[in-house]
C-alpha cells in the first residue's frame, strides 16, 4: 500500500500521521519517505493494513490517497507511477548534467575501461569517449574479479583519477561501489553508484547506496540469474530508502553455452517498460563478452527503446587490465554512437525508412 502525503499538511498533522504509521508498523525508527515526482510517499506492506488501519488512515488530513498497486514492489510500479522516471546525471560534482529516463530522453551513452588501469589511460580514454560523442564516462576502481589473484582495481586512487577525467571533459562518472562501508568514499567522487551484477541482491549495500549523502542515482544491474521480480523488488529497496534515482541495467544472464560470456535479455526492455517507470540501461559488454558482438546489440538495445548503453572501451583492448575481449575501440564507440542517434530518430519517425 503506498500512502502519499498531502503536501499542504501541517507539521502537526504529519507528526500525527508518522505516529499512525509507527504503530501500524510497529516500527520505532522514523518513517522513510520518498518524492516522486513531487509526492512524498510512502509504501508499507498492504498485510499490515486492516479495514481500521486504512480507515485511520484516511481519516488523517496529511493523507492524500492510498494507492494499491498489487505488486510485490510498489513505489516501481507502473501502476502506481504511469510516467517514465527521468534523472539527472552529473548536478552534484561539477560535470555536464545529462538527463537519462523519461518519455522523450535521448538514449544515454555511457563508456569506457572496464577499470581505470592508471592516468595516461584513463584520460586517454576519457577524452577518446567524449570525441566518440558518449556522455557519460565509466570506469571501475574497486572491481568485483572471479580470480583473486586478476587485477583488483586501484582503489582510492581509482576514484581521485576519474575525479580528475570528468574535471578534463567535463563528463560526469559511474563507478561501482562493492561494500557498504565504502559508499560515502565513492559518493564523494562519482555521479552514478554502480551496484553490480554480484552484488544485486545485497540488500545491506542497496540500502547505504540508497541514503549516499550526495544523493546520487544508483544503476542497479541484473543479477547473474535474477529473475524480473526479484531485480524491481531490490530496485525497491533503494525506492522504499528514500531515493526515487534507480537505473536498472540488463548485462546478460546466465546460461548454458560458453560460446558468449552471458545471455543478452532484450526482452527486458518493452517487458520493463510495461512494468516499471524506471529508466533501462544496456550493457552489451558483459552480455556478449566479445567485443565484434557489441555494435550489432549495441543497435538492437537501442532499437528496443533502451533509454541507454554502458559500454566497455579502450584504447587499446588487447593490453587492457580487466575485460579487454569485450572492450571496444575507441572509433567502433563513436560509430555506435551515431548509429544509436539514428535509429532513434528513426522510432520517432523523425527520418523516413523508405
Ligand atoms: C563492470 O561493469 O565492469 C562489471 C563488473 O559489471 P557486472 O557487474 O555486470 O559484471
Ligand atoms: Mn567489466
């Protein structure tokens, strides 16, 4: 059940309103409330609200409405919020802001190393990913390897380097965040907190990504074998945490054939654009895991009407520390860039096919 609240309500008929709500809880920490599109709301678990509660409910004069939307996540749903969300990316530390999400955004293309490997090649490919037209640079400091013995990430010194290409280019930055603990560290640097395909349903983590201090959007991408319910729920978790700025990025799923590193659900696209109003990014990276394939489902991602790319490029793939088997070139980014360009000017029937 999710109750928005009165906007014009007084301090007193709100403090009266988190009390109801405390009680039906049974919750002794204050109430968390999210703005979405400039509602305050809040969701609860529609088992705890009775015939009396949500009549008290109504009754207070802080409350708006009760809406219902019969899903498991809520505050995600469609059905409760009919228009597409759009961020804003980069307002916080400097760098152009970019607007991703929303009925008629742009597709965002964000690129770059898999990790950042040390500063000629970061602000190399920094500037390389800004000529190729991209908006937004990535670029891993703390990364999640399956060997422990594989390149690890700078760390620190990842963050203050990436700092220093958005300050070069003017494009804001996503990096992944793995623990908890570091969230504020990597707030204080990034514009986009990455949570990773490993990391999905680490529920302790969403929860501090939600509540950075920076309040910076959180891309969110799929677990490795995470159904769609299960991925819009631990979006939810970020939602019913207080901030509305979630992302969710499809990079493939698991399956049998070794012949791609993981499985590109495309469907996932319109599916979650019935089911959400949350923005969809595509990684056609860690999806295919071979860089020839990331053009072609560069193009198909778009055409799906993803409302962004985060692809993985570098100077020079075949040295690159981390992923350089699915790492694009430089002049292959800028090809998909214009290419992503026309096809959506194409679905909006902006240039003619025949
Ligand atoms: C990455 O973006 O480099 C990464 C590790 O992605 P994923 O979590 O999707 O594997
Ligand atoms: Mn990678």
């Amino acid at each position: 059940m999710i109750i928005t609240i009165n906007n014009e309500a007084s301090s007193e008929a709100r403090a009266e309103l988190m009390e109801l709500l405390c009680r039906i809880t049974g919750s002794k920490l204050p109430i968390t409330t999210t703005i979405m599109q400039k509602r305050e709301v809040v969701a609860l678990d529609s088992g705890m609200i009775d015939a009396q509660a949500e009549r008290a409910l109504r009754e207070q004069s802080a409350v708006e409405g009760l809406h219902n939307p019969k899903t498991a996540y809520q505050l995600a749903s469609k059905a409760f919020q009919a228009e597409r969300t759009s961020i804003v990316i980069g307002n916080v530390h400097g760098g152009n802001p970019v607007t991703i999400g929303g009925e008629h955004a742009n597709p965002v293309i964000m690129a770059g190393p898999c990790a950042v490997e040390d500063r000629k090649q970061l602000m190399e490919t920094a500037l390389a990913v800004k000529n190729a037209g991209a908006q937004v640079l990535r670029g891993g400091a703390f990364k999640p390897r399956t060997s422990p013995y594989q390149f690890q990430g700078l760390g620190i010194e990842g963050l203050h380097l990436l700092a220093e290409a958005r300050e070069l280019t003017g494009l804001p930055v996503i990096t992944e965040v793995m623990e908890p603990e570091m969230v504020e560290a990597v707030a204080q640097h990034a514009d986009i907190l990455q949570i990773g395909t490993r990391n999905a349903q680490n529920f302790p983590l969403l929860l501090k990504a939600a509540r950075n201090s920076k309040r910076l959007p959180v891309l969110l991408k799929r677990g490795l074998a995470m159904t769609i319910d299960e991925w819009l729920l631990a979006a939810e978790y970020i939602l019913a945490a207080g901030n509305p700025n979630v992302i969710l990025c499809e990079r493939g799923i698991r399956s049998y054939d070794p012949q791609t590193r993981n499985v590109l659900d495309l469907t996932v696209v319109p599916l979650l654009h019935q089911l959400t109003h949350l923005p969809v990014v595509i990684d056609p990276s860690h999806s295919t895991g071979r860089r020839e394939l990331v053009p072609t489902m560069s193009r198909a991602g778009i055409a799906s009407e993803a409302d962004g790319l985060i692809i993985e490029s570098h100077p020079d793939p075949d040295k690159a520390l981390c992923d350089g088997r699915q790492s694009v070139r430089p002049e292959t980014l800028e090809r998909i860039v214009l290419e992503a360009q026309m096809i959506t000017n194409m679905i909006r029937g902006e240039v003619s096919v025949a």
